[in-house]
C-alpha cells in the first residue's frame, strides 16, 4: 500500500502545484488512498520532496532536480572559499585549492552524486573531476567558477 500511495504522490506532484500538507491529503484521498498527516510526513521526507518558490510569495512541493548544472549547488559556500582556480581540458575538470584543502572539496564534489561526474581524485592542493564529456567539464567549471565569484561580494 505504501508502495502504491508515494507512486500516487509522485504523480500527483508531477502534475499538480500542492503547498500543504493538507491538500496532497485530500487528493490522496480523492484518489482512493488514506493518509494521516504523519504518514504524509514521512511520504514527503521518503520521496526527498522540497517546496520551491512559485515567484508569487508562495510555495508548493516538487521533487529536486538532478543535472549537472544544479547539483553542483550542493558543493557549499565554505568549501568553495577554498578553491583558488578552476580550469577545464577536454572531460576533465581541474581544481586548484589553498594547501591541505583538496580532500575536503573533493568531498563535497563526491557527494554530488551525478551520473555526469565518474569521479574525482584529490592531492594536497589539486583535484582532477572526469566528467563524462567535455560540455559536462564545461558546465561544472562554470559553476564552480560562478560560485567562487559569489562567495567572494
């Protein structure tokens, strides 16, 4: 049942703008399926749902999305600090960081977990990102590059 109930709300989600609680219940409910307002809790917090902006002051739910351009976001401000240069060649992204700071940033690179990254090695200060194509390496580079000039107003 349970199963069936978050196939539901991926549909549900993937068709409609719900911002509460409340009415992704009563969809369900509309739809056959019961839920209380734990039950909805953790369907939310299973499925790795977030409520997003709709530009209007508002928000309603929707599933993270997964690219190359958008996981990068979660390489965070601190670890971009550390990172002095980015620069490209061909699927490979090399990043240069401050010292001793490599293994961290590769971290957070690794926790991106995108089928666009195959891997990263980190050294003391260097760390080499094989992407899966030049254009990915591009995009990846620009990220970062975006990111270390926002960190730094």
């Amino acid at each position: 049942m349970k199963k069936q109930r978050q196939e539901k709300i991926k549909e549900i989600i993937e068709n409609c703008k719900i911002d509460t609680q409340d009415e992704l219940i009563n969809r369900l409910k509309a739809c056959g399926f019961s839920a209380t307002q734990a039950t909805m809790s953790r369907d939310i917090r299973e499925l790795n749902l977030t409520k997003i902006s709709d530009g209007k002051n508002g928000y309603y739910y929707a599933f993270p999305k997964i690219a190359a351009n958008n996981d990068i976001n979660k390489l965070n401000a601190s670890l971009t600090y550390l990172i002095i240069s980015v620069n490209c060649a061909m699927n490979i992204v090399v990043i240069k960081t401050h010292p001793g700071m490599a293994q961290a940033v590769a971290t957070g690179i690794d926790n991106i977990k995108s089928d666009d990254i195959l891997g990263c090695v980190a050294g003391d200060d260097t760390i080499i990102v094989v992407t899966t194509d030049s254009d990915v390496a591009q995009i990846i580079g620009a990220k970062i590059k975006t990111m270390m000039s926002e960190v730094t107003k």
